[in-house]
C-alpha cells in the first residue's frame, strides 16, 4: 500500500497523507440533493466557523481525533457496496484533500462534500459540492461557482434572507435547499413550506436520517 511505503521510506507527509477522522459510517443520505441514497461518511475533526446550534461539536477540535493514513480511510470505505463517499465535518476544507480524493475516485467512488465555504482554498477533485453557509463566519467567495447545492439551515426569520442573498451568486442550475434546524422544527419548519410555495426555486431539505433513527 502506498502509506505503508511511504511510512517504511519516511516520506509520509502527515498534512496530506493523514486525516484526522472523528468518525466514519456506511448508512443513507439523509438531506439534500442525495436524500435516501447509500452513503460512506466520512467526518473530518476541525473547525473554527463556531455555530452556537451545531450538533457535533465534539469536531471542533482537531487534535482530538486519531489520524488515519488515506489508504485506511479508503479501505474503510471499500468495506461497503455503496460508492458514494461524502466528506463532512467539522469544516473538511480545513485540510488539504486532494490526496484522499484522488484515492476515492480511483477506488471507483462518488467524491461528494459538504462544506461551509469558509476556508481560502477548494482543493480536492469533487464530483459534488455542497456549500452550506453559516452566519457566524464570512463564505470565501471562491466557493460560489463550484457549488451543485446550496443548503441553508433556517434557526429564525432572519435566515430566509441571508439564504437569498447568496443566490445572484451561484452557477446556473445550483440547487437551492432550505432545512430547519432539528431542535426548532416544529416552529420553523411550517415556515419553510410556506416560503417553498411562494418561492418554488427553492425545495425543503429535511434531516430524514433524523425522522428513520439512523446515523
């Protein structure tokens, strides 16, 4: 395997042969453009956007997470029937994934990833991007024409406008998603549908991963 030789040669790079990896699980998408697809999760450690209503901040944290060699990160996901691989986070664009995308796509994978655009630089090869921008920290604008989706989570009111304003932005054909917050739908979610039907450019994303007690 190419880790074990460059381990045995000492030119594993750490920065791109490694990942801090928090977790990774076989199960379906459960939002957005790829709901009910079978999926490989692929759940990077760090970030720095802060959101107060982030279900996984135990991400955050970089350094907390073991490092895995990209080929172990690849074997765990050839352990599985399904070739769609999403990366996520944390903030996956944080590390340099060029490395373990390149693997993916040569293992015969799907290379999908979900990202709040943040970071100064796109790397990796993307057959899917999802840019989910957040309130708390400015997107890099770099992000607007190599998002396929764009996923905005709707907390409060406020939300449906900053949703809009990143749409002048984007390509052409981007899909446009609006998803609650779990803890506040039962409030925002009737809003949603009512904007949907006034505004049908956009569609509801829905965390059903939630609603069928699956990871």
């Amino acid at each position: 395997m190419i880790a074990e030789l460059k381990q045995q040669t000492g030119t594993l790079d750490p920065q791109t042969d490694t990942l801090p990896v928090m977790e990774a699980f076989y199960t379906l998408q459960g939002e957005g453009a790829h709901t009910g697809r079978a999926a490989y999760f692929i759940r990077l450690g760090g970030c720095d956007v802060g959101c107060h209503w982030c279900d996984v901040k135990e991400s955050w944290d970089a350094d907390a997470h073991p490092r895995l060699t990209i080929d172990e990160i690849v074997a765990g996901a050839l352990a599985y029937p399904g070739r769609m691989a999403v990366i996520t986070g944390g903030e996956p664009l944080m590390h340099d994934l060029t490395n373990l995308t390149n693997a993916l796509q040569k293992a015969g994978f799907q290379t999908n990833i979900e990202t709040s655009g943040v970071c100064q630089a796109v790397t990796g090869s993307w057959d899917w991007i999802c840019f989910s921008p957040k309130k708390f920290k400015k997107p890099n604008p770099a992000i607007f024409d190599r998002a396929n989706e764009l996923k905005v989570i709707i907390y409060n009111a406020s939300d449906f406008a900053f949703a809009e304003s990143f749409v002048p932005h984007l390509r052409p054909g981007c899909k446009l998603f609006l998803q609650t917050e779990w803890s506040r739908s039962n409030e925002m979610l009737p809003r949603i549908v009512d904007y949907v039907k006034d505004h049908p450019q956009w569609q509801i994303s829905l965390q059903t991963h939630k609603y069928m007690d699956i990871p």
